[in-house]
C-alpha cells in the first residue's frame, strides 16, 4: 500500500481551465433555474395579456438554454 501512496503523490497536480469555469458554469444554471421557477410561478388565472406574452417568451428562452446546455454537454444521454 506504501509503494501506491508513493506514487501517487509523486504526480504533479494539474488544474485544467475547466476547473475554474465548471463551478462559473453551475451557479449560472442555478440561477437560470431559479429564474424559471420565478416566471412560472408569477402565471395566474386572468393575468394581462402583456404578462402573459413575457412570460411565453421567457419560457421558449428557458427551454432553449436548457435544452442547448443538455445537448452540448451530455451528447449521449
């Protein structure tokens, strides 16, 4: 076990520019979500048509990001 533990501490720790931006990346996919749930939670019966219409397009914005953001970063599920 010795001889593993030696090794593995011999190996440089590399940080990769991706581990800055992945934690940059999911506090903007928190705050998208949470900007969602905002908008869906402001629909209401006889709501103006104005808010009804921003609120149509905030919803087509949001499922394009999301659905963009699933494609381009999990391909294959």
């Amino acid at each position: 076990m010795q001889l593993i533990s030696d090794q593995m501490s011999k190996k440089p720790l590399l940080l990769s520019p991706n581990t800055f931006s992945c934690c940059r990346f999911e506090i903007a996919i928190f705050v998208l979500i949470f900007l969602n749930m905002l908008t869906m939670g402001i629909e209401h019966y006889n709501q103006p048509h104005a808010v009804f219409f921003v609120l149509e397009v905030s919803n087509a914005f949001f499922t394009t990001v999301f659905g963009l953001g699933k494609s381009t970063h999990f391909p294959l599920i």
